[in-house]
C-alpha cells in the first residue's frame, strides 16, 4: 500500500519538476537574447544567437536556423550597385556617383553662363541701356571729327571750307590766312615737326596735322567751359586759353628742348582772335 502511494506520488510530481525546469531554462534563454548583444560589444566576441520572440510584434533574434531578419536600411546598404563604364574606359563608375558628378557640372555651368531671358534681370540691363543712351551728350568734337573722315571736300579729313582759304573746324575754330608762312595752317605745321636748332624751346604735337587739329579742338572745348587744369587770359585783344589736357599731346624740342633730351608736354595754348587761331603749340 504505501509502495504503490509513493510510486503515484512519485509520478504525479515529475512534470511539476520537468515544467519548472524547462521554465527556468526559457527564462535563461530569453535573458541570454535580451544580453546577447551587450555581452558581444562589451567582449568583443560575437556570441551565438537563439531565436526567442518577446511579445506578440518582437523581431526575430537570429538563432542556428533562422537568420535575422533585415532591416530598411541593411537592405537599402545590401542592395547591389549599378556600375557603368566610364567614357574612357579605363575604370567602372558607381552610377549614383556618375549622376552626381553630371549635375555638380550642370550646375556650375548654369551659374558661369549669363541669363539672357526675359526675366528682371535682362529687362534692368536692357533699360539701363536705354537710359545710358537717353544720357548720352550730343557728339563732341573728337566724334563730328571721326565722322567726318569720310569726306573727301574736308582738308586734312577736318576742317571745312567757309570760304577763299578760310577753313572751320568740328568745335567751331577758324583757319585763315596770315603770319609769315602766309597762313595759319602753314604756321601751326611747323609745330608737328622739331626744329633742334631753333633757340630756346619748340613745342611739337605728335601725330601730324590731323591729330593735331583734333587736339586742338579738342583743348579749346575744355578751355571754354573752365574748370580745373585750364586758365584763361586776355593780351592786346587777344583769348589765351592754357589747358592740361591730362595726357600726351607732344614734346618740348628746339636746342632746350634737345638738351633736356625732348620732354613731354601735356598742356595746350592756343592763342586766338575772337574765334580765329592766332598759333597753338604744346607746353
């Protein structure tokens, strides 16, 4: 009797010890898997994985028969590179990388090209232009001269006939005759050449009659209207306009001259009687 209760007894309590032990073993496992991943970064050793599932959406832990599963962005990393031949043939290109370059280039050569549209930019420069050329003031004498170059009638390319050896230029300057070489003209030539043996200074304009006509035009506009570098004086009747032209018109030659080895001159007198020129020479 007590053999056959203890033999029960015995049998009852076995799946009681078998379902606690293998309670205790999932728990082992399952705290295994939760620590599986720190025990490997902080060991520096990558520990086995079992396949538990903690809740009804938990992930799969990757275990001997089943592997993880991947996630957006190991697939995004694992998916496979589409590689194109470079122009020159000489290596593979990654073609993400292709394109990026492509439009790394398109844009800086968008950005190096000026727009030319119809957009607020075009349309500023296009009334800045026409601004510009409301603003323009009227021709001066250096423009009436270069378009009058073309007229044959015109001596030197300049100046106009008003009458029997009377000639006007573009700025209103009148050549008639008188002085020793018998006419103004003659007179100011001898000023677009040097004379080294002339005593005392020679003030000689470069670029022959016609530059120095335009010169001269040139120096008596400036003179009229006054202002800084120019002076005016009165000597028996007669208008001497000195004016610095700011730049080269000549040089000083003459024995002086010579001696100082020719000196550029960039100022202007011209001696005048009303509107008729006396004599003009570089200073």
């Amino acid at each position: 009797m007590n053999d056959s209760t203890s033999k029960s007894s015995s049998s009852r309590k076995s799946p009681t010890k078998l379902t606690a032990g293998g309670g205790a073993i999932g728990i082992l496992i399952v705290l295994y898997a939760l620590l599986q991943p720190i025990l490997s970064k902080q060991l520096g050793i990558d520990l086995p994985k079992f396949p538990v599932k903690v809740g009804a959406d938990a992930p799969m832990v990757a275990g001997p028969d089943k592997p993880t599963e991947p996630s957006t962005e190991d697939s995004k990393s694992a998916a496979p590179k589409i590689v194109v031949q470079s122009p020159s043939g000489d290596r593979p290109v990654d073609k993400d990388s292709a394109a990026t370059n492509t439009a790394s280039k398109r844009d800086r050569q968008d950005s190096a090209t000026p727009q030319t549209g119809s957009g607020p930019l075009s349309q500023f420069n296009r009334n800045r232009q026409s601004d510009d050329a409301k603003l323009s003031p009227t021709k001066s004498a250096a423009d009436k001269t270069s378009s009058a170059k073309s007229d044959p009638s015109l001596k030197y390319g300049i100046l106009k006939s008003i009458g029997r050896d009377s000639y006007m230029s573009p700025a209103g300057l009148r050549y008639t005759p008188g002085s020793q070489e018998g006419h103004r003209l003659k007179h100011l030539e001898r000023h677009t050449a040097d004379q080294p043996s002339r005593p005392g200074k020679h003030g000689v304009f470069d670029g022959g009659m016609e530059k120095t006509l335009l010169v001269l035009d040139q120096a008596y506009e400036k003179g009229t209207k006054g202002g800084h570098g120019t002076t005016k004086t009165q000597d028996d009747g007669r208008t001497i306009y000195t004016v610095d032209m700011g730049k080269r018109v000549g040089y000083i030659g003459g024995r002086d001259g010579n001696r100082m080895r020719k000196p550029m001159a960039r100022r202007v007198r011209i001696v005048l009687d009303g509107d008729r020129v006396i004599t003009a020479y570089p200073l």
